[in-house]
C-alpha cells in the first residue's frame, strides 16, 4: 500500500499537478485523482483486502502536499511556461489556417498575451501576418531585381552579346560628325542668332536655371537642324549665374561647343540697322522672315510674367522690334503670349527652312489656342461679340439693331 502511495504521489508531481497548475484545475482535479489513485490501487496490489478502509485523509494531504510543491515551482517558471503555452496555442493557430506569423518575437509575444480580448489579439495576430508578408514580398523583389542586375552585367561582360550594335554604333558617329560640321560651317556661312543674357538681375537663381535649360534644348535642336544658325551669346560675363549653369550642363564640352560666347553687347559686333528684337510686347508684329536680318531672343524666363522689361531695353538701345503673329494665324484661348527659348528656336528654324507660318507655329503649345484661323480675324471677332451678347442676355432688338447697322455698312461700302 505504501508503495502505490508512492507511486502515485510521483505520478501526480511529474504530469497530472503541473497540467493542472497551468490550466487552473486544482478544484476539479481532486475528485478524479482520488478514483485514479483508488483504481490504480486496487490494480495493482492485488493482495489488499477489498473490505479493508482506505484513509482518505491521508490522500487528501498527500494532494495538498503536491499542489503545494507545484505552486512553488509554477511561480519560479510562470512566465516561461505561459510564453511556451502562448507559442504552442499560436502553433495550433496557423496550422488551422488562421493568421498568424510564422515568427514572433518575446515582446511581441507579451504584447499578444497582454490583449484585453480574443477579437483584440486576432486583429494583433493579423497586423504581425501582414507586416511578416510585406517584408517577404520587399525581399523577394530586391532578390529578383539583384537577379536581373547579375544577369545583365554578364551578358554585358559576353563579348559577341552587346546591347548595341555596331552599324547602330557608326550610324551614331556619323551623325554627329554631320551635325558638327554643320554647325561649324554655320559659324562661317550660317545666320546669327542672338541670345541675350543680359537679365540675370530680374530672375531669381531657379529662374536662371530655368532659362539654361531651354537654351541648351534650343542649341541641341539648332545642331541637328538642316541650316543651322550662328549662336551667339552676348553680354555673358565669366562670373554670372549663366556662365555657372552652362557649365553645369555641359562639363568638358562647354570649351568645344560649337557657339560663339562673349561678354560683349550685340549692338558692339553687328550693326544696329540689321538687328530685330523679338519681344511679344512689341506693337509691330512681324509678317515674313528676313533672311539679311539679326534677330535678337532675349534669355528670360519669367514666372511672374514682367511684361516690356524686353521691349525697354530694345528702345533704350535704338533697335527694332517685332512679335509674331499669334492672333493673326492662332483663334487664342487664354494665357500670356510669351514662349519658351525652345520653341521659339523651332519656330525661326521652321521660318528659315519653309517660311511657311502654319508649319512654324505647330511648334506653339495646343493648350494655348483653340485653332488655326480659316477666316479673317475681324470677321470672327464679330462672330465671337454676337455670341457673347446672346450669353449675356441682351435683348433681340439691340442685337438686331447692330446687325442692322454692321450690314447698312457693308451696302454703302459696295
């Protein structure tokens, strides 16, 4: 008898007591340990008198001896063996096919067990699933793009697999040494064209920036250009804010670049009688392209729109003016007249190859008109002042009162 007491007082430290001390089940474990211990009992010694009285006294300290060895145990290891409970429940999660990350950390852990409610740590179980998934989807898309970087610097290294080919490769040669010629013959033979860098005091440094830009797009469109102009950039000093940019741009090239840079006004090297200032403040405006003449852009780009700073400083020097004929060829919609250097490049190369005005002004941003004009600008004007009125809500007399009086006109002209 005592030896099955024994037996079973270990059987209850090692499994039965440390189960029911995780799990709270010190109150309803009590019952079935004493009909185990009874049954295992009378198993396994035979010997012992089925009338014979069992202590159960005895057995119930014996209970709460071990309950007590469990308790003291459990407090030193509780939280190691609730973190391992919480791990194995999460195991059983994700293999049910819930949410739940693969890998969790201890914080992360505690932070879970920490959750108020069940619908608090599965909203915490997915945020750590979908956090893992983004991080898994970010590494497999470095791995996939360093795959194809080692693959295309080995096809690179290949020598009888190159990108280019190499008629590409002389086609390319050929044609710049084609453009270089032409523009160095247009420095001897070509048209000037002059670019005024005189008006870094009225733009701020973005602006200047700005204004290189397009003047780099203007010399490139120049070069490849059948008849290229004769570039000229005049009142450029070494120390300005143009001087900086241009060489921003174009580096080592700045010293070969086929254009001739001073800081020398226009009116000291061509006479003023062959220059035109191409300003979209100036009351002329200008009909065909003068092949003899000098035009003059002025290297400004302006956001805020300061209108005659261009057309005062041709009057101050004496010169000519003339703007293109936007409204004469262009039913305009809104905004200002004034183009980018670009533009304006494409505009006078079109003039100077084809003269013809509509080819030239395609080059003119379609947002800012509506169209080509079919008719003759006063008669849409007319056109375009009825329907205005109509809107306005005149009333059908005055309207028929100015047609009355616009056609009288038009019979006495007859």
């Amino acid at each position: 008898m005592q030896s099955a007491n024994m037996l079973l007082k270990k059987i209850l430290r090692s499994s039965v007591l440390p189960f029911a001390a995780q799990h709270g089940m010190k109150k309803d474990l009590f019952p079935l340990s004493r009909t185990l211990s009874l049954s295992l009992c009378l198993k396994q010694d035979k010997s012992c008198n089925p009338s014979e009285k069992l202590d159960l006294d005895v057995w119930k300290k014996v209970m709460k001896s071990g309950f007590q060895e469990v308790d003291e145990m459990g407090s030193e290891h509780k939280e190691l063996t609730t973190l391992a409970g919480a791990r194995e429940l999460l195991e059983m999660w994700r293999l049910a096919g819930r949410l739940v990350p693969e890998n969790i950390s201890e914080e992360q852990l505690k932070a879970f067990m920490e959750c108020p409610s069940k619908s608090a740590k599965k909203k915490y179980l997915k945020y750590l699933y979908l956090k893992e998934l983004y991080k898994k989807n970010d590494k497999r898309k470095m791995d996939e793009k360093r795959e194809r970087r080692l693959q295309t610097q080995e096809q690179d290294a290949k020598p009888q697999e190159t990108k280019r080919n190499s008629f590409i490769c002389l086609w390319a040669n050929s044609m710049d040494k084609a453009y270089n010629w032409r523009a160095a013959q247009s420095m001897i033979f070509g048209q000037p064209l002059v670019f005024d860098m005189s008006y870094e005091k009225e733009m701020s440094v973005r602006e200047v920036a700005n204004t290189v830009k397009q003047i780099v797009l203007s010399e490139g469109s120049n070069r490849r250009s059948v008849d290229p102009f004769h570039i000229h950039f005049c009142n450029l000093k070494d120390d300005s804010l143009y001087h900086k940019e241009f060489i921003k741009h174009y580096r080592e090239a700045w010293g070969r670049l086929l254009i001739t840079a001073t800081e020398q006004c226009y009116t000291d090297i061509f006479p003023k009688e062959k220059l035109i200032y191409l300003t979209a403040d100036s009351p002329k405006v200008m009909k065909t392209f003068d092949h003899n003449k000098i035009y003059i852009v002025g290297s400004m780009v302006d956001k805020s729109i300061k209108t005659g700073v261009s057309l005062a400083r041709a009057k101050r020097l004496g010169l000519e003016t003339a703007a293109l004929p936007l409204e004469k060829y262009l039913l305009w919609n809104c905004g200002a007249k004034n183009l980018t250097l670009d533009q304006m490049m494409q505009i006078l190369l079109t003039l100077k190859d084809t003269g013809d005005w509509k080819a030239a002004l395609e080059f003119v941003p379609k947002r800012k008109y509506y169209g080509f004009v079919s008719k003759p600008v006063h008669e849409l004007k007319k056109t375009l002042n009825l329907i205005n009125t109509l809107k306005l809500g005149v009333s059908h007399k005055e309207v028929r009162k100015q047609f009355a009086k616009s056609y009288s006109k038009k019979l006495m002209q007859k």
